[in-house]
C-alpha cells in the first residue's frame, strides 16, 4: 500500500445508515477540488479539462457502513500520451503535496492566532519561500505548497462549513502512515476569517446572472478589465433600495454596479474579495 490510498471519513450522528446524499456528496466535492488544486498546479495547468480528466482522477471504493468510509485511489497515469504531461508527476506528489499545503495553513493560522502576523518573501530562483514572523521560527516553504495553499482556502472554508454540533463533528482524510487532513469544528473557525469593508467605493460593470428578492442578494459576473478581477461575485443590496431594479437588471447584457468591496485575507496573507456590497446599479 502506498499514500495514494486515501481512506476518506465523515463522523457525526447524522451520518448513518442511511445517510444525507446531498450533504455527503457536497462534502466530497469539495474534498475533490482541495486534491484539484495539488495536480492544477504542480502540471502547470490553467484549469482542469475533461482531457485531463483522462490522466488524472480520484476512484472511490465502497463506503462502509456506520461512519461514512471510503477508500479514495488518486490516480494519475498517461491514457493519452499525446498530451502535455507535468515530467516526473506521480499520484504520490499530488497527496504530498495536498496535506504539505494543508499544514502550511495550519502553522500559518496558529502564529495569527498567536498575535503574529507572518510575512512571505518573494520566491528565490528555487522556487523557495520564506514566512516569517517576530519571534518565532521562519516557515521555509516551496512556491508550489504556497500557490496550493492559498488556491485551496476557499474550499476548505465550504467543507469546515458542513461541520455543525449535532450533525457532523468532523472530516478526515488520512493516508496508511494515519496522517492528512482533519477538520473539526476548530478548523472551522480556523478557515471562517473576519471580512473588512472596504471605505471607497467602485463601479463595476459586468452580467446579474442571479437575484433573492427575499435575501436582497444575488450574484453578478464581471467582465475583464475592471477595478476587481473578472470572476462570478456574490453581492447584498444595501438596504433602501428598490429589489425590481435588480430582477429587471438580469434581463438586460450588462449593468454598471456602484458597491463596496467586502475583502478577507487569505491564511497566506493573499488579499480577495469576498463579496460586494451593492449601493446601486444603472443599466
């Protein structure tokens, strides 16, 4: 048995026989995506394909019944040679490098905690990075455990966010040394940072491909080449304003969004946005 083999745990009183499928599937995806982050980078790739899909995959045994267990095989092998391939990348490095990433943000958190804010340098021609904070030992790490790191931060702030007393008490995955991942409802707190508003505000312009009307939130799309990187956003409509103009907004190509921006820091110091705060939108 190698560490490529990795038994798979959910614990809480209402995993049993039989089980929530929704909650349990959510939970696995975003496992799936934390182990994602490990082969996106360490291949140099952009994103996931479905061609890279052939050469990279998580199998998934039986799960066992009582807790939820399952064995997961990461496997990684070239079912089509003609591809660009990552040289010298193996299953093994892809779990390596997914709990190195996961320990990163652990140590990291703990100094915060601790009232030390760490600082990475830049990378040196190694590829080297070092963390460090006023009295305590520097973090020497290498860029690609960092990049994983952060990557990897959303994800595990949406799996910590299934863990609720009563329901589920913790999430592990370990390989056959016992060592990996395990997330409890510390770690919960850990991944759940505090978000700061920003005081000026922006215009954006971008798609409403989403609107509550009940929750006065929904989510817009944002073109390239503005004040925010270009990705999906959610955002709330502060209060007093009118939610028709949001639905009648989703009709129409593009809207300008006058918002504050609501930032966290990443556990790696990495500055994004969480959400916006939408002060009023023009078509």
């Amino acid at each position: 048995m190698d560490d490529k083999i990795v038994t798979f745990k959910i614990d809480g009183p209402v995993i049993k026989d039989p089980y929530p499928l929704h909650e349990v599937i959510a939970i696995l995806d975003d496992f799936h995506s934390i182990v994602d982050q490990s082969y996106i980078v360490l291949s140099g790739k952009a994103r996931l394909t479905r061609a890279e899909r052939l050469n990279y995959r998580i199998l998934a045994s039986q799960p066992i019944t009582g807790s939820y267990i399952q064995d997961l095989q990461i496997l990684y092998d070239i079912a089509q040679p003609l591809l660009p391939l990552a040289p010298q990348l193996t299953s093994s490095d892809i779990w390596k490098s997914t709990k190195a990433a996961f320990d990163f943000l652990k140590a990291v958190i703990s100094l915060r905690r601790n009232g030390k804010e760490p600082t990475p340098s830049a990378p040196n021609k190694e590829g080297i990075i070092v963390v460090s904070a006023t009295g305590s030992q520097p973090i020497t790490i290498n860029q690609n455990i960092f990049k994983i790191a952060d990557r990897s931060e959303d994800y595990y702030k949406r799996i910590t966010g299934h863990i609720e007393k009563g329901c589920i008490d913790q999430i592990s995955a370990t390989d056959y040394k016992k060592k990996g991942i395990s997330l409890t409802g510390e770690e919960k707190e850990l991944f759940n940072p505090e978000t700061k508003l920003e005081d000026n505000p922006i215009d954006i312009v971008g798609n409403i491909i989403d609107f509550n009307k009940e929750k006065f939130s929904g989510k817009i799309r944002v073109l390239e080449g503005q004040l925010v990187p270009a990705r999906d956003y959610t955002f709330d409509v502060i209060k007093g304003q009118d939610p028709i103009a949001y639905i009648l907004a989703m009709t129409k190509e593009f809207i300008s969004m006058r918002c504050l921006p609501e930032v966290a820091v990443h556990t790696t110091g990495a500055r994004v946005i969480a959400r916006l705060q939408s002060i009023s939108i023009k078509g």
